[in-house]
C-alpha cells in the first residue's frame, strides 16, 4: 500500500467511525463502535509503516491520530513531533496544525512560535494559516494586538477561497473596528455566499438604532432568512421576529404573528431551558391581554 493509499485508507475509517459516534441512539452502537474502532487502529498502524518513507504529508496523517486520539492512544507530544516534523519539510497543513497544538491549550504552549508557524502557512497561501494570524492580531496573542492587521489577514483568507473568512472580516468591522456600513457590506456577501452566521449579524446590525445602518425593515427580512434557514430552529430569531410584531418595528403590529414566532420557540425549545420560560411567559402575557 502507498503512502497515499495509507492516508486515504485511514481517513475513510476516520469518518466511517465519526459516523458510529454520530449515530449513538442506534441499537447496535457498541458493536459498530467497537469494529470501526478495530478498522481505524489497523489503518493506523498501516500508516506508521507507511511514515517510514519520506513523505510530510503522511507525517502530518500521523499527527493528526496522534492529535484526535483516533486509532491510538491521544498523545500531544506525539502529535506535536509528527507535525514538526511535516512542517519543517514544508507542508503548510502540518504548519497550522503544528501552530494550532501550541497555541490552543490553557495555557499555551508557545504563543510566539505558534504565529511563527501560522504565518509560514500563509506565506504559503494557506487560508487556514491566514484566519489563524488573523485571530492572533485580534486578541494580540504572540504579536501585539492589531485590529488593521487582523482584517487584512482575513480579507487574505477571503482571497484565498475561504468564504467562511468573510464572518471574520464583517465582526471585525462590526465589532472591533466600528464600522457598521463595512461590516453590512462584508456580511451581505457572506449571505450570498450563504453563510448563515451572517444573517443574525445582519439582524442585529440593521436593528440597533444607534447605528447609522438602522433599518428595522431590513432587520425583519434578516431574521426572517434566520429563522427559515435554520428550520425553525433559531430561538434568536424567533423572538426577534415575536417582538417586531409587538412593536410594530419593521413588520406590522400583529399580536397573532407575534404568538405564531413564540409558539415556534416552543417547539424547539429544551425543557427548563430560559428560551421556553421566557417564551412561556411572553404567551401568558399576551393571554392576558386578550382577557
């Protein structure tokens, strides 16, 4: 078997085993569990002998079981040599990953090498590389903290075909750089491209009336696209769109409407959870009122 092969092999008993784990609720769980769980340990090992030839990107495949703990025993020192190693012959994937194993613990590792290996990844034009330095401008972790300089990284990931960046960029305007007309214009072309986390940060932008975008219209329609998107499922949403119809701001004054989006949150709400008190409350009020 070839080191292609090997990697292949092995990341389709990695999903083939993910997919068990997804499927917990089914009858034969531990069963199926314990013979993927045979099927990745095998491909493992396949991928061990596979690593002795000089190939980084098997190197990298062997870190990242050592990584996730699929296949073997989670080791992260293991993790961090087999990416090192990958790195230094070059391949950007195992940069990030190398740059991601000592940045993320609590506390970190090496905040400053890890942007070392964030950046060789970029320069490289990996995206993933790119959003990383960007995160670590943002929260000024192993550089200083550069809001201009996050927003260009992420705009260069945007460039690089990693349309989930356009979030980054827009909370980044949103957020961090007050500027509410970019971040609209940043998450319009996030909804375009169909990223959902846009259409709530559009909702909300729209409707806040200290901001010079404001536009309880538009802030309707956003959450409208929010809800429907997610099947009913954004509590965020549903709410939002409740009290729009109660206030008669960007949707006309419609107690019915109003109960409609509550009740909704009903049906998606957990037991106990405040979404379904508040809610609850929210319908006994307007019961009320009808009385």
């Amino acid at each position: 078997m070839d080191e292609q092969s090997s990697i292949d092999a092995y990341l389709a008993a990695f999903r083939g085993y993910q997919e068990v784990l997804d499927d917990y609720e089914d009858p034969a769980f531990q069963k199926q569990l314990r013979t993927h769980g045979a099927v990745l340990e095998t491909c493992f090992q396949r991928l061990l002998q596979a690593a002795e030839s000089q190939a980084p990107a098997v190197w990298h495949a062997v870190g990242t079981a050592y990584d996730s703990g699929r296949g073997t025993k989670r080791d992260k020192a293991e993790a961090i040599r087999w990416f090192r190693r990958a790195a230094e012959a070059g391949f950007a994937p195992a940069m990030l990953n190398l740059g991601l194993c000592l940045h993320l613990p609590e506390p970190a590792l090496n905040q400053a090498e890890a942007v070392h290996w964030f950046r060789e990844a970029a320069e490289r034009g990996y995206a993933g590389g790119m959003v990383w330095l960007g995160f670590a401008y943002r929260e000024g972790s192993g550089v200083p903290c550069d809001y201009h300089e996050a927003v260009q990284w992420f705009i260069k990931a945007v460039e690089a075909g990693d349309s989930h960046s356009l979030i980054h960029v827009g909370r980044m305007y949103a957020h961090y750089l007050s500027s509410p007309a970019q971040a609209v214009a940043w998450f319009l072309r996030a909804a375009q491209a169909v990223q959902a986390q846009s259409f709530l940060e559009l909702a909300r932008l729209y409707e806040n009336r200290e901001l010079e975008v404001y536009n309880p219209s538009e802030a309707h329609k956003w959450f409208r696209v929010a809800a429907e998107y997610s099947e009913g499922r954004s509590t965020s949403a549903l709410f939002a769109l409740a009290r729009q119809h109660l206030d008669g701001l960007g949707a006309p004054c419609d107690v019915e409407a109003a109960r409609f989006w509550l009740r909704r949150v009903l049906l998606v709400a957990p037991e106990k959870s405040f979404s379904r008190r508040e809610a609850t409350k929210m319908l006994k009020n307007l019961e009320g009122q009808l009385l």
